[in-house]
C-alpha cells in the first residue's frame, strides 16, 4: 500500500504533449517520479533530446517528434507507445501556443487558425487517436491544459483565449461521453507561469504583458511548473476516481470558479 501511495502511476504509460519544456517537461518529470513510463510528444528535435537526457535518468522516456496539427505523426507515434508499452494510460494535452498579443481584429486568419489548429484541434486529434485505446483497456486518464483566459477571457490575445474556452467545452463532452467507461477527462486552468512562451512575445510587449498578467492573480505571483505538474499527475492517478469533465482552477485566486 505504502509503494503505491508513493508511486501512483507505478506501471502506467503516459503521453506528454509538448513535452520538451515548461509545463509539459514538468509533468513528464512528475509522472516518471510517480513511477510512470513517459513519451514526450513535441515539434522541437534539439529541445526534445534535452529533455530525454534530463529525463532519462528518472526512467523510461521515448520521444517522437509531432505536430499535433498532423493526424499521420499522431497515428505513429501512439502506435510507438502501444508497441513499446502495451498500453497507453495517460493522455496529457499541453501542447500550445500563446499567438498574437494584438486586438482581435488585427489576427490575420491565418494566424487565428494557426493558434486554434494547435491548441484546440490538435489536442482533439490527440483524443481522437488515444480514446480508443484507452476504452479497450477500459481505463484511462485525459488531462487537458486549458487556461484562466479561457474561463475569463484576455484582452489582445482573442484566439488563445477562444482556443483554451474550446479545450475546457472538449473536455465537457468527452467527459460526458466517456463517464461509464473508465476513461476520465478533465482539465486544468492556471494562470500565467513564466517560462519560454513569453520568448514568443515581442519584446516591445512582453514586460507589459506580464505586468498585467501578474496584476490580476491576488496571490500576486507566476503559477510554477511544477505546481501545475502536481494536479495534472493526480488526476492521471487512481486517486481521482469520481471527477471527469471537470475544471480543476490553479489560478492564485484569479479565477474561483
């Protein structure tokens, strides 16, 4: 009892979308301390072999190289973990990208679509490749990163905002529809944390944005990594067993609901 108190995830096999960095790297470092296998989905081969050499040491990683836009690279490496593992467990949607920090009628379509491809489509094409394996064990976890902006919203940065709103309504339905079947989804919201993807800000904008994101959290603080790798590896465990199509909050209290 104590070992898997200790080891939630002993002998589970979880998938990490961009999983190379930041949150993605932190709960791939979580579910491998729970005892877990991890393979590490991510568009970025040099970032990707950094964290296999970091990871390695902890246990079992592989890597594949995805785009999560792309149904053919998701169809081989899930057949990769079925091959290599037997199973897959755990599903982990955090592959994103913030896009422009500009008003909404200054998205061009081709960047709206690109930010809504990623982190909405993509992660239901995750979904949509993994659920069935997941029904034919009957068991399962899916854990999607969503974020405070879609319950509330951000101010220039529309189609992130509508893309987070979209994976927290996914994970509704699918939570709905897997109910009886053994596989939960849930999803997570945090607020900012401060890693990489503020590098994908312009400069001229991103001592501002993070000013203003800091002052709407009252703990007045970043979200850090790791405390977010903390929910998402106990709603991968047995130990969340009656929560699926749910909102799990980690906003420092910006957002209490």
């Amino acid at each position: 009892m104590t070992d898997t108190l200790a080891r939630p995830l002993e002998g589970r096999h979880a998938i990490v979308t961009g999983g190379a960095r930041g949150i993605g790297l932190a709960i791939a470092r979580r579910c491998l301390a729970n005892g877990a296998s991890v393979a590490l989905w991510d568009v970025e081969a040099a970032t990707l072999a950094e964290a296999e050499q970091q990871l390695a040491p902890l246990g079992t990683v592989i890597t594949s190289l995805v785009d999560v836009r792309d149904e053919d690279q998701i169809a081989h490496a899930a057949a990769q973990s079925q091959e290599r593992f037997g199973r897959v467990d755990v599903l982990v949607n955090n592959a994103g990208v913030l896009g422009p920090t500009v008003p909404a009628w200054e998205h061009t379509p081709a960047q709206w679509r690109h930010v809504l491809d990623i982190n909405l489509t993509g992660a239901w094409l995750c979904c949509r490749a993994l659920a069935p394996l997941m029904l034919a064990q009957r068991r399962g976890r899916i854990v999607n990163i969503a974020s405070v902006a879609g319950k509330e919203g951000n101010g220039f940065n529309a189609a992130y905002s509508a893309s987070k709103a979209g994976l927290i309504a996914l994970t509704k339905s699918l939570g709905k529809e897997l109910a009886s079947s053994g596989v939960l989804v849930n999803c997570i919201t945090p607020s900012a944390a401060d890693t990489a993807v503020f590098a994908g800000v312009p400069a001229e904008h991103r001592e501002q944005l993070r000013t203003t994101l800091l002052s709407r959290v009252p703990m007045g603080r970043f979200v850090d990594v790791d405390e977010v790798a903390a929910m998402a590896a106990w709603l991968a465990s047995d130990e969340c067993s009656f929560s699926t199509g749910a909102v799990f909050d980690i906003s420092g209290g910006r957002s209490m609901y």
